[in-house]
C-alpha cells in the first residue's frame, strides 16, 4: 500500500514538472511571438516615418531595403535566444550546443567568408547611398546604368546593352557620374598655323548658342569655361574647355557640341588637323620613283 502511495505521488509530482515546464515553454514562445511582432511593427512605423520626409522615390526605396533587412534581423535574434530557452526547459544542456554551434559557425564562416562581406558591403552602399537604381557607374573595371542593387551584388547594363553582376565584396570604389552634375570636356584641336584667340572665340560662340537653344538649354548649367592649351600634339595643338549639365548629359552634350563646333571651324576657316609627315632629303638626293 505504501509503494503504491509513493509511486502516485512521483507521478503527480513528475505530471506537475511536465505541465510546469510546457506552460513555461509556452509562455516563451508566446512572448518571443509578441516581441518580432511588436519590434518588427516599430521599424516598420519608423521606415515609414523617414520614408515619408524624402522625396526621392530611390531614396525610399533603399529606407525599405534597410528597414526589411532591419526586420529579418529582429525576427532570426529573437528567435535563436527564445530556442534556447525552450531548450533549457527540455533538460538539454546547452554547452555542448553552443561548443557545436561555435566549431561549425567558424567553418562555415571560412567558407561563405565572401558571401558575408557580399552581405556586409551591400548593407553600407545602401546605407550610405553609394550608389542608387539608375546611377551610371564605374565599380572597378565594369561600368553602365545600375538597375538593381541588393545586399549580395550590383546589376550593371552597359552601353552595348551587357549585363555585369558585379558582388558587392568585389567593390573596392564607386565612381558615380550620376550626382548633382557631371562636366562635358571637349579636347579640340586646331592646326599650328590657326588664330588661337579665334578659334576660342568661336568655341565660346558655339556654347552660347547652344544654352540659347530650347533643346539643350535644360541640360547645360553654366557657360563654357575655357582651360586653355592643353598639350601639343604631332599634327595639332590641342585646346581644353567643358561644360556643366546636368547629370547623365554630359555625353549628349559632348556629342551635340563637337558637331556643331565642325559646322562653325568650316564657316570660319579654321583648319581641323589629320596625322601629316614631313620628308627631308639630304641635299643633292633626290626622291627614286616607285615602280
């Protein structure tokens, strides 16, 4: 009767632990639950919060890309520690766990090493708006029109219309001709026998009358600034000057200028060299004809 007594009371005893830690078991999944909710609600109210102050749809778009990574972060934190817990409830020792876990995140980490600085690269051009969709750039030996950027690479489309995937860890610089303003530079030369002063002249001419035309007044920002004789080559003395327009129109520009700086050289006479060489013979030998 004894052991029979005894063997009741260890099993309500065993009974109460077993409902204990399941309610205990329960209570952390529900407040790990309640918790990525409530954080993942609070970045969400503040992405909208900054969202709404730009207006720059590209500048909102990257304050969803952080604030969904923000997010996930949140969720897979939250959920580790509440794992743990659940499994100290179980009885199972988590020292091993941990030993286990720490030998196999150092040999993954060896392994996705570059995947990591993929993820941890792309997070900072994000966040310090390097680079943004629609962006021409030049990230190393790859440039063209950015149009996507995520947490692991950049897609590039170049002008030939290929695609560069390049990985965000490969990105060692960003040269973006996309911000503020951009400089069309001309290079032009002239013959070594042209007016300088003239020819300047008419380079000036011809800028001004583009600003003054409907079609590219909007792409040119100021007057052309003339830097001066820039080198001496071979056949042609080689004359600097640029203009600011506006972002992404400074090849438009270029092209238009240089067309019509040809038309204004010609009515002026001013002669636009090509590669010449000169012969000189000793004296008294004169130029065998050939057969």
């Amino acid at each position: 009767m004894l052991d029979l007594l005894q063997g009741l009371f260890s099993s309500h005893e065993t009974l109460g632990r077993l409902v204990s830690g399941g309610g205990r078991i329960v209570l952390i999944l529900l407040f790990a639950w309640i918790l990525i909710a409530m954080l993942q609600r609070g970045i969400r109210a503040l992405r909208i919060r900054i969202a709404s102050r730009f207006d720059d749809r590209e500048a909102v778009k990257r304050a969803e890309t952080l604030g969904r990574v923000a997010r996930y972060i949140v969720a897979v934190v939250v959920s580790l520690v509440a794992g743990m817990l659940v499994l100290g409830e179980l009885g199972v020792s988590l020292a091993p766990i941990l030993g286990a876990a720490g030998v196999a995140g150092l040999a993954v980490g060896f392994g996705a090493q570059s995947l990591v600085k993929d993820f941890f690269t792309g997070f900072f051009l994000l966040l310090e708006n390097q680079i943004r969709q629609g962006d021409v750039v030049k990230l190393g030996e790859h440039s063209g029109l950015v149009e996507e950027v995520t947490l692991r690479y950049v897609q590039l489309r170049d002008y030939e219309g290929h695609v560069h995937i390049v990985p965000n860890g490969m990105i060692t610089s960003v040269i973006n001709m996309s911000r503020g303003h951009a400089q069309a530079v001309m290079d032009v030369g002239v013959s070594y026998t042209t007016d300088l002063d003239r020819a300047m002249a008419v380079m000036h001419e011809v800028a001004r009358q583009m600003r003054e035309d409907p079609a590219h007044c909007g792409r040119i920002l100021d007057d052309l600034e003339m830097a001066g004789v820039e080198r001496w080559d071979d056949s042609a003395v080689v004359l600097r000057a640029r203009l600011r327009v506006a972002p992404l129109e400074q090849w438009t520009v270029r092209r238009e200028y240089l067309k019509r700086l040809k038309l204004a050289f010609d009515r002026a006479g001013i002669e636009i060299p090509f590669p010449q060489l000169t012969v000189h013979l000793p004296n008294g030998l004169a130029a065998q004809p050939q057969r």
